[in-house]
C-alpha cells in the first residue's frame, strides 16, 4: 500500500503551556464597536529541511528544551488547531521556504519527495518559495508541486509521487523570458465569508546563493516592490487581511524564542517599505527564532528544523474584512507528546527503502566536531550596544577544508582548498560517524573544482570574505593575519580592502606572491560565485571532481578517528606581534 496515500489518524489533545507573545493592535479604531470579530488562526513554520527524524546535537535544541521531529510536529500542529470543528476550520497552516533542500539522508535520498508527502499529511496549506527550493532548479521545484516521478531516478520508493497538496506561492521568482511568475504569487482562503491573502516569496539575493543551474532562466524582484504590488492585486479583489509568507528574515542579539531584542537584518527595511495593508509577515531563512512589531507589523520566525510552530491569533473586522488585531506565540515541539501514526508509517516507509546505507560507518571522531565559528574581531555594536563580531574558523569547517583538499592534491596538485560555512549544515557527534550524519553535514552534492589562481586573486579571494561577511574555511596548508584596523572593501571595488595583511598569506610556510599560480580547490557552488566571490569566476584550468560528500566521508574513513583541529589558520594583528 502506498505510504503517502494514508491520512494522518486523530491524536489526543493536551493543554499547550503559553510564554510570552506578541500582539499588534492592526487597526485598533475598527474595534470598537460593530459585531463581534472573525477570529483565526495561522500556524506557521519555516526552514523546515527535510528533518523528518528528530534532529541531533545543538540542532535539536531550542530554548533549552529537546525538540523537533515530524512525528511530533504533525501532533502539535494538531493539538494547536483546536478541538471544534469552528476552531480547525478557522485554522491555515503556512510555511516561509526551506521546507526541502540541505536536508538529512532520509528525504533527500529521494529528492525530498518524503518531505512533500509529510507536509501533505501534516495539513499545510500555503508556503513561499525558499532558495533551497531551487536547488536543484525550477523544473524540479514544479515537480514538487505537481507530481510525477524523477525524469532521471524515477519513483525511488517504488510508489508514485503526487506532488504537493498545499500551493507553493512565488511572487518574485519570475520566469525571465516571459516576466511571468514561475509559480501562482498569492492564494486566498476564504473564513466565514471574509477573504484572507496569502502573498509568497522568496529572497531577492536568490541568484547570490543558490547555484546558477538552479536559478538559470530565472529574475528575482524586490521583495517590498513586490509585496505591495501584490497587495493592491489583492485588495482589488475585496482581501483586506493580507498576510506575507516572506523567505527572509533578520536576528535577534540575546532575547528568547517570543522576543525581538536588539533586531536586525534585512526583514527590517522590507517591513517597513511594505505597504500599509499589510498585517503579518511569517518570515525565514535565518533561522532564528523571534516575534516582533515592526512598523505596526507583526513579524515572526520559527526558528528551523520543526522545533518551533509560531501560534498566531487574527480578529478580522466583518464590515471592514480587515485585520484588527494580531499576536503570535512561538510554541517549542517538544518530544513528551504522542507521535502522530501516519508520520511514523510514512518515516518507516522510507527508512525500508532507504536500505542500510545510512547506518554504515565511515568513520570516528574523538569529539564533538562543531560548525560554530570562532569571533575574529568585532564589526561594532548593535543598537542595544552588544558588540558585533566577523567569525572564522570551525572545528568541522576546517577538517572538510582538509577533505577537499586531500581528493585533489596528488590528482589535481592542489595546494590549497576553501569550503563557504554555508555549506556546513550540521555538528558531527563524538563517536562513530555513519553516512547518514556526513551527508546531514555535507547535503548538497556539490563537485568539487579545481582551478589556477594567481597569488593576487587569492589575495583578492581573503579580501571578499569581509565584503560579504563569510570567511572561508580554509585547509591546513593556508596560513594568513587578519588587521582588526583594516577597512572593508565595497562589493564594487572587491580587492581594494586592506583587511588581510599584505605579505602574511602563506601556502605550505611559502609566502604567496602576486604574479605566482596556484591550483586551488573549491565546490562548484564557490567556483560560479556563489556567496558574493566572484573572483572564483577568473580561475582558469578548472576541472570538475568528485562530489564533495565523498571526499568527506573518503576523508573520515582514512583518517579517523579525526580530533577536532586547532583554529589556527587565520591570525588577527591582535594575536601577532608587531614587527
């Protein structure tokens, strides 16, 4: 019998315990009189990526509780829509992108279909189109949607895919040649006669971060621009609750999972250049967790992975249709509640299909091999006045530098290798490693490029680093100093800074000089520019390798047990001496 055919069975209800939130009086002056409001709720999550078994290490944590896991997801989203038949039909659930992409062994084995599938079952209705939705390209990203087997794969469970019974909405990802959207840009849902849109998008800077044969034939417009545009599409149609499902997002700097301490990021300037008419944004991407008021908007994240489900009440006005109220709730997923049966037959279903691939072990660790990155220098401060930090080098960014390396040096002769933290998705254990957690940490089966590169390109390459805010993981055979006093080059003028200390960048103890080559390798994502390095894209003699998940796992298996490696590769004039 097909998995993804069963519905999701009743589970039993529990009291939820209630924190703090955050309210937003909309449009208060509607309120005060006339018949009493329309009240909904939207359920929203984002960045979900694939984790359908419950996450590990740090990433299964969330305000010091053990959280996530599909199971118990679909039974909190079912327990949060309420016991009445009024209290689950005055519910949507939504999502802000990253549902698939960048995910565990399990979903992506199958090129994410299981995760489609969960979110069928789980009742999610409409959801924005992440960047990781574009991974592996659009014509994927519309299988997703309507179904159908892999053009090269095929139906790797053995049983057909259906596709998506919730609506991907893309307002902003726009098929160049036509200017039309790739996908529907809004839905509308309709709650005791009121009309409620639904506007989806994913981030502007799309084409900066995915791979180019992911975004090819695509243009991506201004996120506000695109949102009022939209809006005033929709209030055209009578919809006066407008609600944003906007695939990008900001941070806090300190504050709990329904605060918005210190805010900041690039969902505070599309905030408030949104039109009026605009209630609530549900955003991602960042994968940070906050609840906030912005420009009389409500503003929400929860966070990734499932371990959090943002609870968010409206009261509609019925003369006017429009929002005069809303407060959200960040709600953590918990594992002391009951799994929900159609998500565990459906996890089980794949997990037979799967075979026992996943549990192979490639390898040992001594010890925790975290991706946090160590604080280089401090940028400034924030407007709490919380110093702000540039970040290096990690344990595990480092040893997949070392990888990398180590599956081109004697074919390629490469001398030096460079992985984007990015691209870093997970911790590893202490213990044995099985090829299920080394692709959770290196999912994107990206290859790995070898090219030349002169000794001002590379000086170039450390300079961009600071321009974009991303600092390289570099291999053991890289050495340089960092000046904290140093200035910042503008994206215009890539190798202009003077953050890297001319003279200091050594490969193998030689110092590099400007006008020498050097065989260099990264992954294809880096090679075509990805992450703002567009110096990547002058290297020459480029040849394609391996996929970087098997130089990885090559890697863990001949030299394990791997230590965690000293953080030593870059230097601050802060650490060294003067001269």
């Amino acid at each position: 019998m097909s998995v993804p055919g069963m519905r999701r069975a009743a589970v039993g209800l529990a009291a939820l315990a209630a924190t703090a939130f955050t309210a937003v009086a909309v449009h208060p002056d509607q309120a005060e009189a006339g018949p009493k409001p329309v009240d909904v709720k939207l359920l929203a999550i984002n960045d979900f990526h694939g984790n359908l078994e419950p996450p590990s290490g740090s990433s299964g944590t969330i305000d010091g509780k053990t959280a996530g896991g599909a199971e118990y997801l679909a039974t909190q989203l079912d327990m949060l829509r309420g016991t009445t038949k009024k209290e689950r039909a005055h519910t949507v659930t939504v999502a802000a992108g990253d549902l698939i992409g960048a995910s565990p062994l399990l979903s992506a084995a199958f090129h994410d279909e299981p995760t489609i599938e969960e979110m069928n079952l789980a009742g999610l209705e409409f959801t924005s189109v992440g960047n990781h939705e574009f991974d592996e390209g659009a014509a994927e990203l519309l299988r997703m949607q309507n179904g159908g087997c892999h053009p090269v794969d095929g139906c790797g469970d053995g049983t057909p895919f259906k596709g998506a019974n919730f609506q991907y909405l893309s307002a902003n990802a726009f098929k160049t040649a036509t200017g039309k959207p790739l996908l529907p840009p809004y839905g509308i849902k309709k709650i005791d006669g009121i009309k409620i849109g639904f506007i989806g998008m994913t981030l502007e800077g799309t084409p900066q971060i995915v791979s180019q044969q992911g975004v090819a034939g695509l243009s991506f417009a201004d996120e506000a621009d695109t949102a009022n545009k939209y809006a005033r599409e929709l209030r055209a149609q009578g919809v006066e609750s407008i609600v944003v499902l906007l695939h990008e997002g900001g941070a806090q700097n300190g504050g709990g999972i329904n605060d918005c301490t210190g805010f900041s990021g690039p969902i505070v300037d599309i905030a408030n250049r949104m039109d009026p008419a605009i209630d609530v944004i549900v955003s991602g991407h960042t994968h940070q967790a906050y609840n906030c008021n912005i420009n009389g908007k409500l503003v929400t994240s929860a966070s990734s992975f499932g371990r959090l489900v943002t609870d968010i009440d409206l009261k509609i006005d019925r003369r006017t249709r429009d929002i005069v109220s809303a407060s959200a709730n960040n709600v953590v997923v918990t594992r002391d509640v009951p799994k929900d049966p159609a998500t565990t037959k459906l996890i089980e279903h794949y997990k037979t299909a799967l075979g026992p691939v996943a549990d192979t072990v490639v390898g040992e660790t001594t010890g925790v091999l975290t991706k946090t990155q160590e604080k280089l220098f401090q940028t400034g401060v924030d407007d709490k006045g919380e110093p702000v930090y540039q970040t290096g080098e990690s344990p595990l960014g480092n040893v997949i530098a070392d990888a990398q390396l180590a599956a081109t040096d004697n074919e390629q002769n490469a001398v030096a290798a460079f992985m984007n933290p990015g691209g870093v998705r997970a911790d590893l254990d202490a213990g044995p490693v099985t090829y299920a957690e080394a692709f959770t940490v290196q999912p994107f089966a990206n290859n790995l490029v070898t090219l030349d590169l002169t000794g001002a390109q590379l000086y170039c390459l450390l300079e961009q680093q600071f321009t974009t805010a991303k600092v390289l993981y570099a291999s053991s055979t890289v050495h340089y100093v960092v000046d904290v006093n140093g200035t910042t080059a503008p994206v215009a003028t890539p190798c202009s800074g003077t953050r890297v200390v001319r003279g200091s960048l050594t490969i193998n103890g030689t110092p590099v000089t400007d006008t020498a080559t050097y065989r260099v390798t990264v992954n294809n994502f880096l090679s075509g520019g990805g992450d703002g390095f567009s110096v990547l894209t002058g290297g020459t003699n480029a040849v394609t390798g391996m996929i970087d998940l098997d130089a990885f796992s090559a890697y863990l298996t001949e030299k394990s047990p791997i230590s965690a490696p000293a953080l030593d590769r870059i230097q601050t004039t802060a650490e060294v001496p003067a001269a």
